[in-house]
C-alpha cells in the first residue's frame, strides 16, 4: 500500500474519460440552468436592463467551471483533506455573526463585493464530503447505535450554528443529508429509524417543556407559525398563508399548458414574493403548465435517478457515499422546495437547484453534479 | 497510468451485492414516492382545481372600474323636464400605501374643507376593497376642481371623475310625486328585487322615481383595470370596455304649468288660512285617466335631498311643517262630507229610491231622527235631487241614506273608485274606508267602533258623507271623472310614455277602464245638472265663486267635520260642463268651508287649465330691439 500523496487536489484531464461522461445527467443540469434564464428574466420582468438576467447569466457560467472542477479534482483527494475543510467551513460558520451580513432578520450571508457568500450552502456539501471520510474510514459493518452517532455528533456543531442564523431548512436539509450517506454507508434501516425514533422523542420533551413548563425553545417561534401556515394556507390568507396560497394560484391557474413566458398574471404582477428565488417553480407551473412541469420534474427525476445508479456502480465507498449525500441534497431541495410552492411542504428557505436565482446554491450543485460526473467517470474507468 | 488509489479500492470495503440491491430499492422507492406525491398535488392544482385558480388569479388582477350609466328622466307633457340627470364631479381617491395616504389626506381634507377625520373614516370604510376608487367629495365646485388638479402632482391618488347625480330643474314642484333618489339601503340591498344593486348604487326611494326605478335605471358600463398585487392600476391596456347604457325616459300626462298652478294656488290656499297646514289636488283627463297635475303641499326639495341635507337641517324643515314628504294626493285619508253626495246621488236615482220629479221636504231637520240637521238652520223647503245637489241639503241626503242603506251606497261608490287603490302608477296608496254593514262589523270585532250594528242614524250620516267615510283626494278625483265619462271610470296614470335616452318613444301606455258604472243615461245627467247648478244656480253653495266665470264647471263642494280638528274644505268638479275634459278633486285639510278655501283652489285650477288649452288671442306689441336697429 502507497502512502497517501500530501498536497493539493490534484486536477487531471483525461480525454478519453470525456467520452465517458454521463451525459444524461450533465445534459439534464445543462438543460434546467440554461432554462433559469427565462424564467428569472420573467419573474423579475426584465428590470434595471435585465439586470437579474445577466447576473444569472454570468453565474451559469461560472457554475459550469464549478462544475468542471467538482469533474476533474479528484473526489479522493477532497475527502483525505474533508477534516481540514470541515474545520474551515465551522469557522467560517461561527464568524457570520460577526462578519456576516443580515438581511430580512437573517445573518446567512458574507459580503464579498460581487456576491454574497453563503457559508451554509457551501457546508452542505462540506457535510457530505465530511460524513464520507468519517464512514468511509470505518469498519462496514454496524452493530449498535453507536457506530453511526459519530456522524450525527460531527454535524451538530454546524447544524447549530446554522440554527442560530436562523436556518430551518438549511439545517433539516444538512441532517437528512447526513442520514442518507449513513444510509449510503450500509447501515441497517433499523438503526437509522431507532435513531429518528430518539429524535423525534427528543423534539417532543423539547416542545412538551416549551409548552408545559415554559422552558425556551432553541429555534425561534415564527418557524412554528410557518409550518403550520404552510399546510393551511387559506386560513390566514393576508398574512403568513399569502405567500403560498399566492403560489397555488399561480400554479393552478397554469392549467394544462400555461399562460406561456412572460405572461404569467400572478409573476408578472408581483403576487408571490420571492418568485425570482425560493418561489421560482410557481413561475414554472404559471407559465409552463402542467406539461412543461411535469417536463421540468421529469429533469430532476432523471438527474436523480442517474446519480443512484453513478452511487450504487461507484468504485470505491467514498465515491459512493459522496454520490448518495448529492443525490440526497437534490432530492430533499427539489420535494421541499416544489412541495412549498405548491402548500404542501413548510416554507422553509430552501431554493430549487439550477432553477432558483441566487449564485451559492448555483455554483455548489453544480460542482456536486462535478463530483458525480468525476465517480462516474471513475467507475467507467476501472472498468478497463 | 495507474491510478494512485487504485489500491485504496478494498473490495472488502465495498458493500456486498445485497446491500446494494437493499439501498436501490428503498432510494428508488424513496424517489418515486416523493416525485408521485409531487407530481399528484400538480395534477391536483393545475387540472383537478384548474379553473377555480384561474378564477382566483383572474379576480387578483382584474378588477372592473364602473361607469355609471345616466338615470332617465321625467319629463312632462309638453317636454319640460321634472327629473333629469345633471353632469358632476366626484373626488375619487385611489389608496396607494399608507406613507402617501398621510401625505396626501391632511392636504385633501384642507382643499375640501372636510375633516380629516371623516376623509379617514371613508377610507377605512374600503379597507380590504382597495382596489376600488373611495369616493370622497361629490359635486364639487369649479374652485376645488381647480385647486385639485393644479395640486395634482402633490395629491398621488386623487382623481376627479365626472358623475351623473340626480337633478329637478323645478325645484320642489311635484316632489311629493317625484319622490327622490338615494344610495340603496342595506335592507334593501338584502331585498330580491334589488339583486343587482351594490353598495353605493343609487335608487329611486319614493314617488315616480321608486315606481319607474327599472326604466329609469341605466346600465352602467365599465372597463376592466389590471392592477398588481397591492390593487394599483398597472396601466395596461385590456381593452375599450363596455359603454354606459342611459335609462329609459318616463314621459308623464302632467303639464307642468297646469301642475305649478295647482300647486300656487293650493300654496296660497294655505297662506291664507290659519289652521290650514296641508293641501292636496289631483286633476285627471277625463277620458283618459291620466293624471293632468297632481299636487300636495307642501313638499320638499329634491335637490337640497340629494346633494347633502344634515340631519339636524332635515329635522327642523320637518318639525316646522316646512317640507313634507307624503304625498296626500294619494296617502292622505279625509271625510268627504258633503262631496260624498254625488255618490249617494247616483245611488238614490239608479236604485230607484227617488227620481228627478220627487220633491222632499226639508225643514232643516230630518223627522226621524231631529238631532240630525240640514246645514241651512230654517231648511231648504221643496227639493229634488237637483236642487238638493246644489244647495247641498243634508236633510234630502239623510232620507237617502235612509232609503238606500249604507250598503246600497257601497256598491255604487265601490264602483266609483272609492275604498280601494286606483291603481295609479304610485307606490305607497291608501285604500280609504268604503263602510258597509260587513265593514262595521269587522271593525267592531277588531275594536275600532263601539256597536256591530249599522244604527240608523249611520246610514242616514253615511249618505251625505260624514261618519265612516275616508277616502284619498285621487279617489275622489275618479269618482268626478267617472261621473263627467258617462259612468267609465279610467284608471289613474301619470305615466304616458317610455322614451328612450334621445326622447324617441319606445311604449306608449294605453289608458286602462277600471270599472264601468251601469246605471240609465238620465242618472248620470240628472248628477251632472245638480254639479252644474252648484255653480251656476244663485242658491248654488260655490255660485259665488264661479258665477263669472268664460265656461261652465260643475262641482260639489264638502265641508267635512273633522272629529280631531278644523272641518276639511273639499271640492270636486269637472269642466267645461258640455264636452268634460278635466275632472278635479281639491282638499284643504283643516281650510274650514269647501266653497270658501277649496272652492277658489279649484276656480284657479280650471281657469289655468283652459288659458293654457285655449291661451287668449291677444296682439301683443313687441317692441323693437333697439341695438338691432342701429344696424
């Protein structure tokens, strides 16, 4: 056995490799972030000289050089110094307060003059890398609890920090992330469930106490009202429901074909705040209609199901547990995001890969889809 | 190359075949479960619920700004317009958001000279509505619309819109028939009838205006606006929208000269008397029913009504009997009295009970019953029906009443008009009291007269009008008019015609008989020379007041005891006596004697009637302009 090489990632370009690139998936991503253009150019309607479109424009493209470098940097190389970039992610984590920038009560973001920074967004993947070095350095096989709690404990420092921004949907989605790479790992379902089992029973001493002795909760009590007002929408139609109840408008009214680009009444008139953003697949369902919909979910559908047969045909268990978090963080992004827009999902903060306008979460699941492609790429590999 | 990791790759490490096969099924099944659930509320939304939300998104953004339509007008016979609608404009403010609203109200409430306050509340009023324009100021002056649009750009929001708003170029005459307009109530607005009215909407509350509310109402138009989230108008055109529709125009049978000399000289009746506070006039085509004028004093102003009255002002014009609303023309309930006579006439000679050759003795009591006195202390002597008309002999009309029987008399009034609505084109009528035996004992029942029996005494009162009897001034109109027609009494209408918006009539309303009174030609003459001889006979109670006068009017004249005050004064008659053409009714609530204060009421009435139908053919000598001569 060779001793691991020491230094930076190193970025290799095979040619032939390119053939093997799974094209399926790079096609589905091209595909959703060429067509983010119209649609943010349509929920901001071309303001300030279509000033959103461009910005979009320009991060599509860096997100494709994203993309390249999560393809040619090699995954191993990333998990071997994942410790040190857990560490760094957390200190940038704890310094938002600090240095960070607030917004709409907020502090999630870090100036950096040409965009805002996003520690959160970047410590999604940071998390899974991290979960898979942490289980991929271990035995295979799982014979208690306590062979998986590591993963949950490593992942409450900056779940906790992210909590504190405020970030529900950022820290659920960072839990269920590390939940599917344990899963990923081979780990018994039972012991995931017996675990979820704890938590829950652990959520409910926490709110029992709130509720019968008064004791403070650790999250702020608006997110309650936001769950519940995601489910119920109609029932607070100007106040915490307007939002969705806006969106299942927006949506319904779409019908069977849509009123067409750039014609949607409830985008083009403002009815739904955040539309450019976190409420972007209302435009899709206003101005696409159900078939163009159901198109654009068929694209997630596809970019999924590639990357669990790319996690499942991986080399090696570091590939595949990192191809299983990226998968997870897809899935979790697409179902909570799409499920709020259309009131059945909580309104948490969670944009829509690809689609939703906003660089931090463009240019990291682009360099994930990066990572899958360069497992793939892998997998092919070896092969011959 | 081999790749540095290669040996890294611990097949140990790799998960076994089954473990793969377990993950792939519960992700796959993970997946597809969530996307099922995704794309099934799509399904859901868009097709199953579709068109509720494109109906939900169609009522967020498309909001439909009404131009009012015109109401018709009432015009009279001639084309003199009674009711019209005048061209306004109404301060409309537009709520934008509450920082422009603190601004530009304080500035609004000082150009209008209007609490802030009151502009406040109106705004509150449409909270939740503001996608509608408030209504803030209506009629404003030429000044303020000037102010406001020279403070345009320091008043977001605020637009001036013109308004249609009701208007009576004649002031207060007729307004008791007229009747008013008003924003509809919210009682009303929970009526049926008035489904299609919102809030705001304007209807016809009393009079022609609330009878011919369905006619006189337009169709307002509207254009649609499409505005964003907040309610504000995004500017974008949607399209030209629909035009107003005008009311149809009511033409009425009313000559406005006649109708404003009617209302003089019921006016200068009052003046003149000191117990006299209200007075009331109809005056019917005798042919035709329709209504030739149609008066009670006094009435109100309909404009004062509708461009704002306080409440406290409303009061005191009120309380100090200086405007009143109900129209006694056809509301106001008094004994007819002697009036009453003609009908007992017409009942005496057509039943039988006397003819024109009888002559009965009156020595100013009637035998039978002495308490009950003729008018006249040492009697009338020898009269017949005739003379007894004239002179009005309550003796000869106790024997009547006697002879006939109150029953007998309420069949011949029945038909005459009496007891009953006439069916003139006006809400609110009262039925009067036609007493019968029936009647009397229901009343008894219900505790309103103190024996179930018709004593005597009462069919002999009833036949020359007093005890019982209560009937409108119109009833009393038909019951002349169906005399002076030979007997075919025409249903009162004051509406001749519908016209549309530009005077082209559409429906003409043809005159309707309301019942025929089927008695001998020589009744209804023998009546008639009675009416005349009581104007042209010396011993006649009105020979005073008409004896000079170009053409012959027959009348009845009734001074009614009033059991709570001063005698009612009555007239009725018709004229010219030869070819009828007007039938009149004239009472003076409390004016004392009928030939006294109603009589010249009456006297005027036809007078005006026959200069305007027949004006003097005098040469008049206009004198030359003179700056035109200097041309």
């Amino acid at each position: 056995m060779q001793a691991k090489p020491v230094g930076l990632p190193s970025i290799r370009i095979d040619k032939k490799a390119i053939q093997r690139i799974d094209f399926w998936l790079l096609g589905a991503v091209i595909v959703l972030e060429i067509l983010s253009l119209p649609l943010i150019d349509s929920a901001t309607h071309g303001v300030d000289g279509h000033y959103y479109l461009k910005r979009q424009a320009v991060m599509v493209v860096v997100s494709f050089v994203a993309l390249l470098i999560g393809m040619f940097v090699d995954y191993r190389d990333l998990i071997r110094l994942s410790p040190w970039i857990f560490a760094g992610s957390i200190l940038l984590l704890a310094l938002l307060p600090f240095i960070g920038k607030t917004v709409g009560g907020a502090t999630r973001w870090i100036s950096l003059k040409v965009f805002d920074l996003q520690p959160s967004e970047l410590h999604k993947v940071v998390t899974i890398v991290f979960t898979a070095w942490l289980l991929s350095s271990k035995d295979r096989y799982y014979d208690s609890i306590w062979d998986i709690i590591p993963a949950y404990a490593w992942t409450l420092i900056p779940v906790g920090l992210i909590l504190k921004q405020p970030d529900l949907g950022t820290a659920i989605s960072i839990i269920v992330i590390v939940t599917e790479v344990v899963y990923f790992s081979g780990a018994p379902g039972k012991l995931i469930l017996t675990l979820a089992g704890i938590g829950l029973l652990a959520l409910l001493i926490v709110f029992g106490l709130y509720w019968y002795a008064g004791m403070p909760l650790p999250i702020e009590e608006h997110w309650i009202d936001r769950i519940v007002s995601a489910f119920n929408p109609e029932k607070d139609p100007l106040g915490l429901g307007y939002q969705v109840l806006q969106s299942k408008i927006a949506i319904g009214s779409g019908g069977l074909w849509g009123k067409g680009l750039g014609q949607g009444t409830q985008n083009r008139l403002d009815f739904i705040p955040e539309q450019h953003t976190d409420f972007i697949f209302s435009v899709v369902g206003e101005e696409l209609g159900f078939i163009g919909t159901i198109g654009v979910i068929a694209l997630y559908a596809l970019i999924l199901y590639r990357c669990l047969c790319i996690a499942l045909d991986s080399p090696d268990s570091e590939g595949m547990l990192i191809t299983g978090g990226i998968l997870t963080m897809f899935l979790f992004q697409v179902v909570v995001n799409a499920g709020m827009t259309m009131g059945i999902m909580p309104v948490t903060g969670i944009p829509l890969p690809f689609l939703s306008y906003g660089a931090n979460a463009l240019i990291v699941n682009s360099f994930c889809v990066g990572l899958v492609l360069n497992v793939s790429w892998k997998r092919h590999k070896i092969l011959f | 190359m081999k790749s540095k990791y290669r040996e890294v790759t611990d097949p140990s490490k790799r998960l076994s075949q089954k473990d793969t096969k377990r993950i792939r099924n519960v992700v796959l099944s993970i997946i597809v479960l969530s996307f099922s659930v995704l794309c099934l509320q799509l399904f859901n939304l868009q097709i199953v619920s579709g068109e509720k939300y494109r109906a939900m998104s169609e009522n967020n953004y498309l909001r439909i700004t009404p131009i009012p339509a015109p109401r018709g007008d009432i015009i009279d016979c001639k084309g003199n317009i009674l009711a019209t609608s005048r061209p306004t404009f109404t301060v409309f403010y537009w709520y934008l958001d509450e920082a422009k609203a603190e601004e530009t109200l304080p500035r609004l409430s000082e150009i209008l000279d209007m609490e802030l306050e009151q502009i406040e509340k109106k705004v509150q009023q449409y909270a939740g509505r503001y996608y509608q324009p408030i209504p803030i100021a209506k009629d404003i002056s030429p000044e303020i619309y000037i102010r406001i649009a020279e403070d345009a750009p320091n008043l977001p929001g605020v637009f001036i819109e013109p308004q249609p708003i009701r208007y009576y170029p004649q002031g207060s005459l007729m307004s008791t028939t007229l009747g008013y307009v008003g924003e509809i109530s919210q009682s009303q607005l929970a009526d049926a009838q008035w489904a299609d009215y919102k809030i705001g909407d304007i209807l016809g509350q009393e009079g022609l205006e609330a009878y011919y509310e369905k006619v006189l109402r337009g169709k307002d138009g509207g254009y649609q606006v499409e505005v964003d989230y907040r309610g504000r108008p995004t500017g974008s055109d949607l399209g030209p929208g629909t035009e107003p529709q005008p009311g149809k125009t009511v033409q009425l049978e009313i000559d406005c000269d006649l109708q404003r000399a009617v209302e003089n000289a019921l006016l200068e009746a009052l003046e003149k008397s000191e117990t006299a506070k209200s007075a009331a006039a109809v005056v019917l085509d005798v042919k035709t029913g329709g209504v030739k004028a149609i008066g009670s004093v006094p009435g109100f102003d309909g404009n004062m009504l509708i461009s704002g009255i306080s409440a406290q002002e409303l009061d005191e014009k009120i309380s100090s009997d200086e405007w009143r609303f109900a129209n006694l023309a056809i509301t106001g309930l008094y004994t007819p009295g002697s009036a009453f006579k003609v009908v007992t006439a017409v009942a005496a000679l057509a039943e039988g009970k006397t003819t024109e050759s009888e002559m009965f003795f009156d020595p100013g009591y009637h035998p039978m019953v002495p308490s009950l006195v003729c008018h006249r202390r040492g009697g009338h002597g020898y009269v017949n029906i005739v003379d007894a008309l004239a002179v009005s002999c309550n003796t000869y009309f106790y024997e009547m009443g006697r002879r006939l029987g109150v029953d007998a008399i309420a069949k011949y009034g029945r038909v005459m008009g009496l007891g009953a609505k006439t069916g003139i084109d006006l809400f609110g009528e009262n039925y009067g009291t036609l007493p019968t035996t029936e009647w009397k004992e229901k009343a008894y029942a219900e505790g309103r007269v103190a024996q179930p029996q018709f004593l005597l005494s009462e069919h002999m009162m009833a036949g020359m009008g007093q005890v019982f009897h209560l009937y409108t001034p119109i009833q009393m109109a038909s019951v002349v008019q169906c005399i002076a027609n030979d007997g075919v009494r025409m249903k009162p209408r004051l509406a001749a015609k519908i016209l549309d918006s530009d005077y082209n009539v559409i429906e003409e309303i043809e005159p309707e008989i309301s019942a025929v009174l089927d008695v001998g030609p020589d009744v209804l003459d023998t009546v008639r020379e009675g009416m005349l001889k009581v104007t042209s006979d010396p011993r006649g109670t009105a020979y005073w007041v008409f004896y000079n006068v170009p053409f012959e009017v027959a009348g009845k004249t009734g001074t009614a005891q009033n059991p709570l005050g001063e005698d009612h004064a009555w007239f009725i008659g018709f004229a010219p006596f030869d070819e009828p053409e007007i039938a009149l009714a004239v009472v003076v609530d409390q004016g004392g004697s009928g030939s006294t204060v109603a009589g010249p009421v009456a006297r005027e009435i036809f007078e005006s009637y026959m200069m305007l139908k027949y004006p003097p053919q005098v040469e008049v000598e206009v004198e030359p302009d003179q700056t035109r001569e200097e041309h």
